[in-house]
C-alpha cells in the first residue's frame, strides 16, 4: 500500500454520512452555544452608545420598509382603481422620501455596526494575545503553534465577518417580522392566516437543516486550525522535509488534511445552500396562495378585501419570507462564529501559569545562591526528578550532565520557576524560590540556548531586547564582549541590518553570538546556559566560549552540555541519571572516581580520537 493510500485509509471522507457525525460534537454544540453568544455579548455590550444608535436606525429602516409596500397598495385603491390623479404625485413623494430614508437608516446601522464589530474584535484579539503570555510553557509544549495562530487569526476573523453580517440583520429580521404579522392582521386576519401557513414547514424544515449545519461549522473550524498547525510545522521545518526527501510524503499527508477540511466545508456549506432554495419555493408557494385566496375574496366579497390589500400583502408576504430566509441564513453564520469564538474562549479559560503565592517578594537584587534540598517534580503523574540536592554558590558554575530524559532541563525550568517543584525545598539567597515573584526572579536571569531565537527586527534592537532601556554605546560594548561586534560591521548595514525570524543571512554561530551578546546587555545575576555550543563549527565554538567565559565571569552560572570537554571548568559537575543525582563534584574529582562520569568522558574521548 502507498503512503499516500495508508494515510487516506483511516480517514474514509468520501463515505462518511452526515448522519453518523458524533453525538459528542451535536451535544458539545448544544450545551455550549448559548454560554458562548453570551459572552459574545458581553463584548458587544461594551459599545452601549453606538448600539442604541444601531437599534434607533433599524427601528426607522423596518418602519420605511413596511410604509413603502402599504403607501403602494394605499395608492392603487385610492387613484389607480378609481382613476384620480388628485393627490397622486405628493403620494410619489412621499414613496420616493420613504425609500430615500430607508436606504439612509440602512447605511448608517452598517456603518456604526462595523465599528462596533471592530472594537469587539479587537478587544477579543487583545485578550487572546495577553493570554497566551499568560499560560505556562507546557501549555505551548503540548501544541502546534499554528494551531494557535489559527485562534487569533481564522476564528476572530469569522467573529468578525458575523458580527459585521449577521447581528444587524437577525434584530432587523425580527423585527420586520413582527411589524409585518402586525400590520398583516390589521389588513385582514383571512389573509395573514393563510400567509402563516407556510410558518410551520419552515420552522421544521429550518431547524433539520441548522441541526446539521451546527456540528459540521464546529468541525470545519477545527481542521482548519490543525491544517494551519501542520503548514506551519512543515513550513519551519523545511530544512529536515528536504533534507530526507520527504516532500512526497508531506504533500500526502497536506492532501489528507485539505480533504478533511474540504470534506467537512463542503457539506457544512452544501447543507446551509438549501436554506435559501427551501425559502425561496415557499415564498413563490404563498404568493400563489395568496393571489388565489384574495382573488376569491375580492370577487365573491365585497369590501372585504381590495386590490391594493392584495398587492400589499403579495410584498409583505416576501418581507415575511424575507426575514425568515434572513434569519436561517444567519443563524448559520452564526453557529460558524459561534464556533470559533468558542476556540478562542477555549484557550481564554485555559488555566494560567500559577500566580505569585500572596507573600511573595519582589527580589531587588541577588547573590546567586542556589540551594536545592531534596527536590522532587512529576509531570502529568510522571517523576521526573527525584529528591535532588545540591548548591550553587555565588558565581560558581554547575554543570548537569546525563542521558536525554536525565531531568536537566527539569531542573531549569524549576530554577527559572517554569514549572513549580512538588517537594522539598529551592532556595535563592536563604529565601524559598515560591516566595519570590517569578518576574523579579527571571529579571536577574539570562538564557542562552540551543536554538538562538532571533525577532524580525535589526540586529541592534535583537540585542537590546536583553535591557530595552540600553543605550546604542551599550550595545557595541555588548557585542564587542560577545565577539559579534567583527562579523557585525562588516554586513551591509552594520548594527541596523534587518534580521529574519530565523536569522537568514548569517550563520548559526553567528546568530548564537547575537544571544550571547543579548545575555550581557542584560546584566543578568543568575545565567542559564542550555547547550549553547551544540552544532558550532569548531573557530566559531572557540569564540563562542571565549564569550561564554567572560559573560560567566562573578555569575551563578547553570550549564546544560551534552560535550563534556566544553564543562571541564565548572566549579561542580552533577550527573543525572532518570531524575536521580549519580555523581558531583569537579571534572577531576569525578574522573578521580572512575564511575558513570569516568565512563561517558572516556567514552566522547573515544568517539573524538576516533573520528
């Protein structure tokens, strides 16, 4: 079986029926929609002023539209049937200032609701985005971060597409609705029953429609995200796509994933298309009815009914219709909106990173004196590390080395209070690391990690992202300890040179520098260095721990390296082994030993020799 044919096999799309779509998703839409509009709401009700204003507009536009059709009917009983002129013309004025005024309500309720539509969006992007700096690391860890843009782009988008589409012509609707079935019975009863009568198989035929249309809208946004999520991982990763001659395959799976959502688009769409056809076959159905019944009436009954009650009743039996067809045509746009504001709630109600505990300090300065006292941290009922104990002193550097899985990066992260320990205890300069602020902690902290992450901007502003208040002399020095400042000055624009994301046009020890020099602006007490010379060129690895030595210099220094011989001068060395300590001391202490670090150096020995 081709990949292409293994890939397509669980998926099946071409005989997936409707009807089999899982009661999960029916009753996840059912139970959170209307919490969902609500809370819509509650962002529209922050635009009280204009709202009125849009409400004032629809009020006069349903009245001009209901005028209209009534002066028409009003004008063939009073001057066409009975041929008189008299008075006729002002009627045409007054039809023609109607109309002029309805069209006038109508700009003016679309105008004031865009700008309601755009400060509710706005506002709803603004807090997506402040809560995505809000959630822990390990929320981002668990998922695709073009799932994520798909949150702020895709689902507020189609907030917004509604909001500036629907919510006016849902009030407009309703209310046409009620002032035609008022004036309707005011004409004659006998015909605004028989117009009612098609009520029934619209509601029904309606709501076998919506009842489908609702989880399909909810699926369609939900692959969307995860083909975002998958073109953005593709996309970034298209060194190792090539590198391994994967593109067939990646094309597959994107074949997959596009016919899922094609899939699901098809049928949501296809499904809400019949809507507007149902509608439309039974307006025409009462029109006939209509003309039957009154033509009866006006030939067997006299007074009862007129030609021009007819002619009224024929437009407002469209403007029944109209506003039925209008609301089922909305109502799935709504759901679709509902749907992907629901996303976006989804990630608003996410737990956030831990706050800072009530007593928490606010730490002014630092020694740098790092004590963990047998500390334990489980993720997700796993053990990570367990009962770990040792010291940092002020300016020391430790080193952890191990296998991956060993817990080194864990311990980070509980230095940087990334994640909170389970038990015992870490100590910052005799103070519990829980009663520290974790913004006044990772202030006197900088990071220098494997993949050196570089924003679009210059390379000026990429350093000064360390101390945003550093002056331009402040950044030369920075890259002139970094060993940047050479290579800096001779790209085409010097410091002011523009950057890509993922820093193309210079190379990888380059960029590394750049974080280095990052590091030194910061001034920081505390550094943190995770494998920061791995996949250097050996001159560029030389500069780079030339920089590393001078930045590491009166700091409490963490290492996290793979390549012992690039931690033979760390004050201490631990050894991790599935979240236990093996071993610590000094590079010679250890090899003094000749236990599990003896071992793993004279192994990398071998390997170097070797090669």
């Amino acid at each position: 079986m081709s990949v292409k044919q293994q890939l397509k096999a669980p998926f099946q799309y071409e005989k997936i029926p409707i009807e089999n779509i899982s009661e999960e998703v029916t009753k996840k839409r059912a139970k959170n929609t209307w919490g969902t509009i609500k809370r819509i709401w509650s962002y529209l009700a922050r635009e009280k002023m204009r709202l009125w204003l849009v409400v004032l507009m629809v009020v006069i536009s349903s009245a001009m539209s209901l005028l209209g059709p009534y002066m028409v009917g009003m004008a063939i009983d009073n001057f066409i049937v009975k041929k008189a002129v008299d008075g006729l013309g002002l009627l045409v004025i007054g039809l023609i200032a109607v109309y002029i005024l309805n069209s006038l309500s109508v700009f003016l309720q679309s105008f004031f609701m865009v700008g309601i539509a755009q400060n509710t969006v706005y506002d709803l992007r603004t807090e997506l985005f402040h809560k995505f700096h809000r959630l822990p690391i390990a929320y981002f860890d668990k998922r695709q971060h073009g799932e994520l843009m798909s949150r702020i782009t895709n689902d507020i988008d189609n907030v917004n597409n509604t909001l500036n589409q629907s919510v006016i012509q849902v009030f407009s609707s309703v209310l046409t609705l009620v002032g035609t079935i008022a004036v309707m019975i005011y004409l004659s009863p006998i015909l605004t029953v028989v117009t009612m009568s098609i009520v029934p198989v619209m509601f029904f035929a309606t709501r076998w429609i919506t009842r489908r249309t609702g989880p399909l809208y909810k699926l369609q946004q939900k692959r969307l995200g995860e083909l975002n999520g998958y073109v953005e991982e593709t996309v970034s990763g298209q060194h190792v796509v090539k590198t391994y001659s994967q593109e067939d395959r990646v094309i597959d799976e994107f074949e997959v994933r596009n016919k899922d959502l094609k899939h699901s688009g098809f049928w949501a769409l296809t499904i809400a298309g019949f809507i507007p056809k149902v509608m439309n076959m039974l307006n025409f159905l009462s029109f006939g009815m209509i003309a039957l019944v009154g033509g009866i009436l006006v030939v067997n009954t006299e007074g009862l009914v007129s030609v021009g009650i007819i002619v009224i009743f024929a437009e407002y039996a469209r403007q029944f219709t109209r506003p039925l067809n209008e609301l089922s045509n909305q109502f799935n746009l709504l759901l679709s909106a509902v749907a992907g504001a629901e996303r976006v709630f989804n990630v608003i109600d996410e737990d956030e990173e831990e706050l800072d505990e009530d007593k928490a300090i606010e730490l002014k300065e630092t020694k740098g004196h790092f004590k963990f006292e047998n500390v334990s941290f489980a993720y997700e009922e796993e053990t990570i590390i367990d009962k770990v104990s040792f010291e940092a002193k002020p300016g020391q550097s430790v080193a952890f080395v191990g296998h991956t899985g060993a817990g080194k990066t864990t311990i980070i992260n509980l230095i940087s209070r990334f994640y909170n320990y389970d038990g015992g205890k870490i100590t910052l300069d005799g103070i519990d690391l829980k009663d520290i602020t974790r913004k006044s902690l990772r202030s006197h902290m900088a990071f220098v990690l494997q993949d050196s992450f570089l924003f679009h901007n210059t390379i000026r502003e990429n350093i000064r992202y360390g101390r945003l208040h550093a002056s331009d002399e402040e950044v030369m020095e920075a890259a002139k300890k970094a060993n940047a400042h050479d290579f800096i000055e001779k790209l085409p624009n010097g410091y002011d040179t523009i950057l890509d994301q993922d820093g193309s046009g210079i190379s990888q020890g380059q960029k590394q520098l750049l974080t280095i020099a990052r590091a030194f602006i910061a001034e920081p007490t505390i550094l943190i260095l995770d494998e920061a010379t791995s996949n250097i060129d050996t001159i560029t690895e030389l500069k780079i721990q030339e920089a590393l030595q001078e930045l590491m210099k009166g700091r409490t220094s963490f290492i996290i390296a793979h390549r012992l011989n690039t931690i033979q001068e760390a004050d201490q060395i631990v050894m991790l082994e599935h979240g236990h300590i093996l071993e610590k001391g000094n590079h010679e202490e250890l090899l003094e030993l000749k236990q599990n670090y003896y071992d793993l150096y004279k192994g990398q020995l071998k390997e170097v020799v070797g090669s």
